[in-house]
C-alpha cells in the first residue's frame, strides 16, 4: 500500500531529530555533569507534543487512530529498561541519538542498527521472558484521553514558559507532534521494529511502506543536517564501531524485553498513557545517570 502521508512524516520526523537533540544519554549528561536540565526538558516537551496529538486524535476518531496496548508487569521490564541505559552508555548514544549521529555522517552507528537486530534476533532465539509481548493497539476508552491530553498541554505550557525564547524547545514540542502524527498513522512503528522483523525474518509480515518510511527518517536526518551545515562525513574506526555494535546488541536486548526501545517508549507508549512505558524509561535513565556519576566519582579519585 502507498502511504504517501506516512513517508512525508517519517522524513519530516528524521529532519526533526537532526535539528533537536532528543538523546537521553547527552541529556542525561548535561544534567549530571553540569547541572543544566535543558537536555532532559526536551525529552519531556518532545513525549507531551506526541501525547497531544496522539491522544486527540485518537479520542476523535476512535477506532481509526489507535493507542499502545498495557503490558502486564514482568520482570523484563526492568532489566530491559537497565539493558537500554548499558546499551546506550556502551553506544554513546540511544536510539534516538543514533538516528541524529549517523545523519550527521557518523557511520559508526550503522554498526548501531546491526547490533540492535542482532540483539533481539539472539533474545528471541533464547526465549528470555517469553511472556513480556505487548497487546495489541486499542481505541480510546472513556474520558481519559481528554485528561490525559490536558495534562500533557499544561506540562508543555509550563516548560515553555521559562524556555520560551528557546528555538531548540520549541523544535523538541514540534518533533513530538510530527512523532505523534506518524503514530497516528502507524501504530507502533518505528525504525527498531523494522529491524526487529528484518532480524526475526518476519517479511512475509513485513511491507515495502515500512521499509521505506524508516529508510526516509534517516534520510530526513541526513537531509537536515546538511541544510543546517552539520553533516560531516566520519568513516567507521575498529575501537568505536565495535563500541556501537556492542551497545546496539544490548539496547536490542533490552528493547526485546521491555518490548520497544527508548524511541518507542517516549514517542509512543508514554504518549498513549501506559505505565509500562514510564517505568522502563525511568530505569533507563537513572542506569546512564548512574554511569555518569560513578564516572566522575572515578576520575575524582585520580
């Protein structure tokens, strides 16, 4: 099927991310190392952009935009949200860092993409917590989307306001509403699950448009750094793309287990009101804050 609006989307969301940084790892660092939250506030404006659109759309047009399914607690949701901050330490970067990093012209990250698959291909091989597959999308119930899109616009109200002349704020919220125009078009898609059924060998599930809207976010990405004249060709060095792969393999594994990576997690099951999604976030991120600060405490030592 040719889904002209999804393609548009998806490339306009590469060029998004190419212009905002939305990486929890340099977010997280920010906040560790210096103290500035702004990295973090991103991550917060971009999820509540995505939760307003989505759930708006889906509370008027219920049944034709779908919302994240609830995944029953299991312990795969821990370790897979510990297993996405290693990953993402080990990589430099998460899965929405990669998609800036290697749209700038970092091609150590392709390294990334074949780890991530690879990662959950051996996860599925394995059948660790074969149990923790999440439900299928579902309508809007009730009321509480309208809550829950009310609550997302005073959060976004109240970050604004003390970041108000901040082009790069204002960009996180417009990433989050092009994120949540595409999952409105596509439930829980993303480049990972891609990857994921490209690993699993799932193609006859597979069809071209997924393919290709996720080969157009990356070419968004590199599109839009080079308007902004930050694309800079980095060829692949031993030491860094065996990091990559490494931390790609482990984000892959965490994202098998959780299910979905951070991307996902933030633009699509935090947005759609679930609790699996925040909590496995949340570990993520206090795993790479707790990277950070037991590094620092290291070179204080020395």
């Amino acid at each position: 099927m040719f889904d002209a609006l999804l393609f548009l989307l998806a490339f306009a969301l590469g060029a998004a991310l190419s212009r905002t940084s939305l990486c929890a790892v340099a977010g997280v660092q920010q906040a560790v190392a210096a103290r500035d939250y702004a990295g973090l506030q991103r991550l917060a404006l971009a999820a509540c952009g995505a939760g307003v659109v989505l759930l708006l759309l889906a509370g008027l047009r219920p049944g034709e935009v779908l919302l994240p399914g609830a995944v029953p607690f299991h312990a795969g949701l821990i370790m897979g949200g510990v297993l996405l901050g290693v990953g993402a330490l080990l990589n430099g970067g998460c899965y929405l860092g990669s998609v800036l990093y290697l749209g700038s012209g970092n091609l150590n990250f392709l390294f990334t993409l074949a780890g991530i698959g690879a990662g959950v291909r051996i996860t599925e091989l394995l059948r660790w917590f074969p149990d923790s597959a999440a439900t299928l999308p579902h309508a809007a119930m009730g009321t509480l989307w309208m809550f829950g899109a009310s609550g997302f616009t005073l959060v976004i109200a109240a970050l604004l306001l003390r970041r108000v002349r901040s082009v790069a704020a204002w960009l996180a919220v417009a990433t989050g509403v092009l994120a949540g125009l595409v999952y409105a078009r596509r439930p829980g898609w993303s480049y990972g699950t891609v990857l994921e059924s490209l690993a699993h060998g799932r193609h006859a599930l597979m069809d071209w448009s997924a393919n290709l809207s996720a080969l157009l976010l990356f070419a968004g990405a590199l599109a839009g750094a080079a308007l902004a004249g930050r694309f800079h060709l980095q060829r692949p060095t031993l030491l860094r793309a065996l990091r990559c792969a490494a931390g790609g393999l482990v984000m892959g594994f965490g994202a098998a287990l959780v299910p979905g990576g951070n991307d996902m997690l933030l633009l699509w099951a935090i947005p759609g009101l679930t609790i699996y999604g925040v909590l496995a976030y949340l570990v993520m991120l206090a795993v790479i804050a707790a990277g950070f600060m037991a590094a620092m405490r290291t070179r204080r030592a020395r």
